[in-house]
C-alpha cells in the first residue's frame, strides 16, 4: 500500500504532465519516448488479456482536474 508521502509525490508528478499532449499522441509515440529506458517493458495482448484492475475503495483517489477534462 502506497504510504502518504508516494501519494503525495505522485499527486505533485500528475499535475506537472502536459495532459494535450500526451492525448495526441499514439501508442507508437508513447512507446518511442519510453525507448531509452531498458527495464521499460510492455505487456504483451496475451499478459493484458490476463490482467485484472483492483482498485481498493480507500485508495480510490480523484484524477487531477486537467486529467478528468
């Protein structure tokens, strides 16, 4: 579980994205950025099909405004 200060530090990281930008961008795009970084790695359709989003009620948070526009 996420300790006050990683929620706040992830809180602090969310406002400064460019939010416009990221959302015109595609996947390909995105995924060129995030070449340089070697331990990056991105799930196959196999591993996705197999993944199952747990979103605990207390740690459920409100996305930052620019995000939920």
């Amino acid at each position: 579980m996420p300790t006050k200060k990683q929620l706040e530090e992830a809180d602090r990281l969310a406002k400064t994205v460019d939010w416009e930008k990221l959302r015109a961008m595609s996947d390909e795009e995105i995924r060129a950025h995030w070449a340089w970084d070697k331990d990056m790695t991105w799930p196959t359709d196999e591993e996705l099909a197999e993944f199952d989003l747990v979103i605990p009620a207390k740690s459920r948070r409100k996305p930052p405004k620019e995000a939920a526009e």
